[in-house]
C-alpha cells in the first residue's frame, strides 16, 4: 500500500492524506478544513477506484471559490495516476 501527502491550495483544509492500493482508494485523511464535510467524502470513497474518484470530484467549487477540498482531492489523485 502506497500512502502520499498532498498539500492543498485555496481551501481550508492544510493537506491531504491518502493511501492507493491496486488503484483503489483505502484511506483518506484531511488535515483542517469542515470536518464533517471532509470525513463524510473520505468515508464516501473509500473503497473506490482513483479514476472514478477524480471523475466524481474534479470541478467541485465551495462558494466563490475556483476549487473545492474534494477537487484538491481529485487534483492530488490526478497527480498520483501522472507519477504511477
């Protein structure tokens, strides 16, 4: 199992910890931001494959925000696929 670090940019959440095996999503961990919000996504994915996850989260704004801690998500898991 395969665990990385990403940290985050214009939301409120500081980084993002997730773990990859096979290509499925194990485990995800938000540091800060709406913790409700933050474990209910992690809970939602887990178990899913990294594609279908960024498919589900890329593009998620908050408010007037251009992003989203779940497209931080889907960015930091598009950067995984590029480097595996």
């Amino acid at each position: 199992m395969a665990h990385y670090t990403y940290q985050t940019r214009g939301v409120c959440s500081r980084s993002i910890d997730f773990e990859i095996e096979n290509g499925i999503i194990e485990k995800v961990v938000f540091h800060g931001g709406c913790a409700g919000n933050t474990q209910g996504v992690a809970a939602l994915i887990r178990g899913m494959s990294v594609e279908e996850a960024i498919d589900r989260l890329g593009g998620i704004r908050c408010g007037f925000k251009s992003t989203s801690c779940p497209d931080q998500l889907a960015t930091a898991l598009r950067e995984y696929l590029a480097e595996n």
